[in-house]
C-alpha cells in the first residue's frame, strides 16, 4: 500500500513539474517573441503623451521666430485625444472647432500636428514639435525647428 501511495506521489509531483515547466516556458516564450519597447518609446508613452492626452490645453506663451504670438493664440484650446502613437487634435475657441491629426515619431520625443490650413493659428500649430520636459502640474513645452515655442497648461489646473 505503501508502495503505491509512494508511486502516486511521484508521479503527482513529475507531472507538476511538467506542467509548471510548460507553462514556464511558454510565458518566457511569449515575452521573447514581444515587440520590445526602446528607451525612447518607454519616455514617450510614460512621461510626455499621459501628459498632453485627454486634456483641455491652453497656451500661456507662444512665439513665432521671434515673434510673441500669445495674444493671437489666447482664445484657442488644445485637446489631443488618442493613443500612442497617433490620435486626433482638436482645436476650438468661442466661435470656431476645427479637427486635425497628431502623430508621435517613433523613438523620439517629437510630435506630428496637421489641421486644416485655415486659421493662421492652426496653420502654426501644423508642424513637427520637440516636446520638451513635462511635468504633471506645469507647463508643457514644445519646440520646433525653425525656432518656435508653444508653453501649454491644463484647464484643470
């Protein structure tokens, strides 16, 4: 009797092993064969998009070349919906909404924007934009080649 509960056993645990050991492994496998996020991606998912995404964004600076365009931008908001890497971009003021597209460039921390070219405010915005350092509370700063600057703010805030 005792041989057979001993038996019983033993085979218990061995298939246990099996198992645990299968599946194991096939998680490892899984994992193996994931897309694997790059540093660059992992700051654009975790620390800029959260930040500007599903949020009403008003400009409390811009500047064109050298040009302080702030009067000109203050009745607009900004709100980017979507996920990473690409979603839709809304604009309004008390008058007008229009709908545009933004879109993040792979490995980078910069940012696509279209909309309509029919307000010489939206025509601005539609560029590549550098997002700079952001922070959950503070401005959000974007930059683009050609020497303009954007600082944005949650209407939450």
């Amino acid at each position: 009797m005792k041989t057979i509960f001993t038996r019983l056993v033993a085979v218990s645990l061995f298939t246990a092993t099996i198992f645990t050991a299968c599946s194991k492994n096939e998680t490892l496998s899984e994992l193996n064969n994931a897309p694997q996020q790059t540093t660059a991606n992992a700051i654009n998912t975790a620390r800029e998009t959260p930040y500007i995404l599903d949020q009403d964004l008003r400009v409390t600076y811009a500047r064109d070349g050298a040009t302080d365009i702030t009067e000109q931008m203050n009745d607009w908001t900004f709100r980017f919906e979507g996920n990473y890497p690409s979603g839709v971009a809304q604009a309004w003021n008390d008058i007008l909404a229009r709908t545009g597209s933004w879109a993040m460039a792979e490995n980078s921390n910069t940012i696509n924007i279209a909309y309509p070219a029919e307000f010489s405010q939206l025509v601005f915005m539609s560029k590549q934009w550098t997002i700079g350092e952001v922070t959950r509370g503070e401005e959000i700063v974007f930059t683009s080649a050609d020497g303009d600057e954007v600082h944005f703010i949650s209407k939450t805030q």
